[in-house]
C-alpha cells in the first residue's frame, strides 16, 4: 500500500517549525530530508526514522519496523502529535545522520 499525500501533509505540517525539510517520492513512498540528510521517511502511512542512538534514547520504547520488504528496521514515531518532540528528534539526530552521498 502506497502512502497517501495527505499523510505526508500532515508530517511535514508536524515538522513545520524545523527548517530544511524537504521530500522525494519513490515507489509510492516518501524519503524525508533534514538539511540535506536523509532521516527517515513514510511508509504505507507510518513516520519512520533512522535507528540512529540519538533516535533510540529519545524513543526507548518505539516498535522497531521494517518499511518494506527485505529493508533494515526503522524506528516507529508515535509521538507525532508533539511538535517540539519532533523538533528536538530531528536536531539531536542530525549530526548522527550520514552525509548524502554526491551525486557524479
């Protein structure tokens, strides 16, 4: 099941008070971007995140998930009704994140 576009609405909406996120779809899928790095993204309408140690120490008890088939686990976000909770996820994530990769 793809993800819809109202979902993915309503995420970046929970992540409006961060500057420098953007988006790109794939296979019906949306891979989300913190200042340029790749933190996580939506899968069949689920925000899920990098397993970075940032990420598990501020989400000790989030259900691990794989996003597709065959892919490393991801960490569930199910507190996404907390903007300054996703704010502050996103900053303390960031420099754990790995640079993108240049495109030749």
């Amino acid at each position: 099941m793809a993800s819809t576009k109202e979902y993915l609405d309503f995420v970046l909406e929970q992540l409006s008070e961060l500057d420098e996120v953007s988006f790109r779809t794939m296979m019906g899928e949306y891979i989300l971007y913190y200042r340029g790095r790749v933190f996580g993204g939506i899968y069949d309408n689920r925000f899920l995140v990098k397993p970075v140690p940032a990420a598990v120490t501020l989400m000790p008890d989030a259900s691990m998930e794989s996003p597709y088939e065959g892919a490393k686990e991801m960490i569930l976000v199910d507190n996404i009704e907390n903007k300054d909770f996703l704010r502050n996820l996103l900053e303390t994530m960031y420099e754990e994140l790995p640079a993108s990769k240049k495109k030749r």
